[in-house]
C-alpha cells in the first residue's frame, strides 16, 4: 500500500484538467499527481522522480513523458511530446 489516497471522480467531466479541478476543490494538498487510467502500468519510480523534481523544483506542472517509436508514435490518438534542449 502506498498511503496515497485515491479519488474516484463526477463521471460527467469532459477531460483529465476537470476531473483535477474537482479534486483540487475537495482536498488541500501541496502536490497533486493525475494518473491516466489509459496508463495502468505507469512506472512507481516515475511518479516519485516526478514527484521529487516538482519539490526541489520552482516549477508547478510537469508531465512524465518516455522515448516511443516511430512506430507508436503512428496512431494519432497516442499522446505525443517534442522535447529539445534549445530553446529559442
């Protein structure tokens, strides 16, 4: 067990930010994380790193993101990111 506390949300919402925004209004925390149920197998280690970067960090919202294939990356209902070290 994680000590985590899970929320089961309005079915009613239209997307991940509503379903958040519904539980930002019911609970106090200082950090929020939204797992994806279309992502069961998401990595512990992962939300931790995520977790541990926001702490130290100044930034307030990441998204954990992984390298993906040419191949996987071909359906267009898979969620892309485009990351580069130069910033313009």
């Amino acid at each position: 067990m994680s000590g985590a506390e899970s929320i089961l949300t309005n079915s009613n919402h239209q997307n991940g930010t509503e379903r958040l925004l519904e539980v930002m209004k019911s609970r106090e925390a200082d950090y929020y994380i939204n797992l994806q149920v279309d992502e069961p197998l998401i990595d512990k280690k992962e939300i931790k790193e995520a977790l541990n970067t926001l702490i130290k960090s100044d930034i307030e919202i990441l998204t954990i993101c992984r390298p993906i294939s040419l191949e996987e990356a071909k359906p267009p209902s898979i969620v892309k990111a485009i990351i580069s070290e130069k910033i313009r």
